[in-house]
C-alpha cells in the first residue's frame, strides 16, 4: 500500500512557522550560535525541538483566555486556510524577529563581559596579544577570552541555555504565529537591554580602572622625585602585576554581578513576550 504525505501537507505552513521561530535562536543565542558547531548540527538540531513543539500546540487548550488558547487558534487557522506568499514572507521574518531577540538579550551579559575584559586588556597593556577565539570566529585580547570563557560556563551551569529555550517555547503560548509585529515596546527593551550591558562593561573594569588611575598617578610623582629612574621599564611591569591581583580580587564579585544580569535580562525579554 503506498505511502501518502497527503493529509500532512496542510501542516507544512504552520510547521515552517515554528522552525523559523526556534531557528533565530541558533543564530545569535550563547553557545547555540556557536562558530564551532557546524550548520548542519543546528539545522538538524532546530528540526528535532520543531518536531517536539509543533504537536504540542495542536492539543487542545480548553476555554477562550486560557494560556496558549490563542495561539493554538491561530494554527488551526494556518492548517485550514494556508498562507499567501507574501503573508509567509512577513509571517517567516516575524517569526525569526522573536527567536533573534530573545537570543540577543541573553547575549548582551555576555558581550558587556567582552567590552570589560577588552578594555582591561588595554589598561594593562595586553591588547596586542591577540588569540584566535573559535565560539566568535575572531580574534580576542588573552583576558577578553578567559572572561568570555569564564561568563559562557557560567551561563552554562546555571542553566540559562535551559531558561531562554523555556523562555521562546513560552512564547508560543501567548505570541500566535504569524501575529508578533515589532512596536515601541521593542525599541525600549533594547535600550535598556544595551544601557545593562554597559553597566555590566563598566562594573567589570571598574576596579581595573580605579587602580590604573593610582598607579599612573604614583608613577607620575616618582617620575618627578627621582629623575634618574626609567619609568617605563618600572611601570609596565609593575601594571600587570598590579592589574592581575585585582582581577583574581574582584573574580568572584564580578561573577556575582554577571549572574544577577544574565537573570534581568532573561526576565525583562520574558515579560517583553509575555512569558512571566
């Protein structure tokens, strides 16, 4: 007896809808966008959460106002009457919009880590030390990469790849597919996502900052009591050795304070898309 895929095809819309959805994760979300993970292990990756999504908007969701109920409305709605062309192409790029922003607020910790740890490279004079960083495909100060290392396994071990993904399956219940349109409230969740990251930026080298300041300040009164030294060969080394105690110091405070933002900003995109 043949095999017919003619009772699945209405299903084929709405499905790509939902693989379009999770597949903007996989291309700005930490360690889902990785460099190193080849394209075809996301792409295969972004099929099997697709096929384990998609039934589960098809079960019913009981009354009118209940969680998910609008969503699962909308595709009935998609599998009965299908989509135009150019509905798909607006319904594809809504859909990738949600997975890109929800992988772009949990990245924003993360690169205010790097902006940190790069201007610490600086100041300490290690910027032209440069290594190839395969997880970014480009290359990275020595701090800047320990510090994007040290901030991915703590992203890792406190489970926010498990939080954002709990975050854009969520989203299937209170966003109808095809239905998210980007408005005013997007705009300020950036901002404010942006203005974390610096804060973030800023609490990592801060400390760095305040001790370079003494310390060329220092420098500068030895420079004019004792003439005769060389500064420069004093103060360079002197910088990193200073600079180095201070970072292991403050390791554990700045830990502390990339925890707490990675979980701000993971609840701000949240309640952005209505998941908490």
């Amino acid at each position: 007896m043949p095999v017919s895929f003619a009772p699945l095809l209405p299903h084929v819309p709405a499905f790509a809808l939902v693989l379009f959805r999770l597949t903007g994760i996989f291309m700005v979300g930490p360690v889902f966008a990785s460099q190193s993970i080849p394209a075809r292990i996301k792409i295969f990756l972004a099929l099997g959460l697709s096929f384990c999504v998609y039934p589960m908007l098809l079960e019913p969701t009981g009354m009118a106002g209940a969680p998910g109920y609008e969503a699962a409305q909308g595709v009935r709605e998609i599998i009965v009457s299908g989509l135009s062309l150019w509905t798909l192409v607006f319904a594809v790029g809504s859909e990738l919009m949600i997975g890109v922003v929800i992988g772009f607020g949990a990245s924003l910790p993360i690169f205010g880590v790097q902006v940190g740890a790069r201007v610490i490279d600086q100041q300490m004079g290690l910027g032209l030390a440069q290594v190839f960083n395969p997880e970014i495909g480009d290359n990275s100060g020595i701090l800047d990469q320990i510090y994007f290392i040290m901030a991915m396994m703590i992203f890792l071990v406190l489970g926010g790849h498990r939080v954002m993904m709990e975050v854009l399956v969520g989203t299937f219940r209170t966003v109808p597919l095809g239905g998210y349109v980007p408005d005013g409230h997007l705009l300020d969740l950036v901002i404010g996502l942006s203005t974390s990251m610096l804060d973030l930026a800023m609490r990592v080298a801060g400390p760095l900052l305040c001790l370079i300041f003494l310390e060329t300040v220092a420098m500068g009164f030895v420079a004019r009591t004792v003439p005769q030294m060389n500064i420069l060969s004093i103060g360079f080394p002197l910088r990193i050795v200073v600079g180095s105690a201070i970072l292991v110091a403050s390791v554990q405070t700045e830990a502390e304070v990339f925890t707490r933002m990675m979980g701000d900003a993971l609840n701000q995109v949240g309640r952005y898309f209505g998941v908490y």
